[in-house]
C-alpha cells in the first residue's frame, strides 16, 4: 500500500494499464516508465516531471492515482485552456494583416 492508502502496482502493470498509447499505437514498455521516474519528462510549459514511484528492493512501483496525476501535468500543458481564441488558418491571418495595414495606410502611419 502507498501512503494515501492506493494500492502499488508495478511497472508492467501500469504499461499494460495504458494500452496502446504508445507510438505507432503500440504499448508502452515498463522500460519507458522507468524513465519517467529516473530522469523525468518535459512538460509543454518547459517544466521536468517525473512519475512518483517507490522502489520495493530491486522493483519500482506506482500506483493508479500517481499513474494519473503524472499524465495529467504533462498533458495539462498541451491543451489549450478553454477561453483560448480560436486558432486562425494561414488565409485568415493573412486577411488581418491586410486589414490593419490598410488602417495603418488611412491613418498615415
């Protein structure tokens, strides 16, 4: 059991809880999360996370909460808040720098 009572798992039972999120929609190997609690992750704001884990002798182990908790802050940071404007395709951009050159142009500057 951790501290908060979850119970631990080890790390191929926490790869294997993530399915097919891996590249190419492959698994993620226990390999990988031994490197999230080793060395850690950059996070989209350019802050290193890692995965809190125990070590039980030879073996690290996680649990599902921490399991989540990590996932959460690194993916916190890639998705865009929801009051973010609306992202503008290459054709709308280039329709507003038209604009306010043309206003800059009236107004002399």
């Amino acid at each position: 059991m951790s501290d908060n009572g979850t119970r631990l798992i080890g790390l191929a039972e926490a790869a294997r809880r993530l399915g097919d999120t891996g590249r190419g929609g492959r698994g993620v190997y226990s390999a990988t999360l031994t490197r999230w609690i080793q060395t850690d992750v950059r996070a989209g704001d350019g802050t290193r996370v890692k995965l809190r884990a125990v070590r039980i002798g030879s073996k690290w182990a996680t649990c599902q909460d921490w399991l989540d908790a990590f996932i959460e802050r690194i993916t916190a940071t890639h998705v865009a808040p929801d009051n973010a404007p609306a992202l503008r395709t290459p054709a709308e951009r280039e329709r507003g720098v038209a604009a306010a050159n043309a206003t800059l142009a009236l107004l002399g500057v």
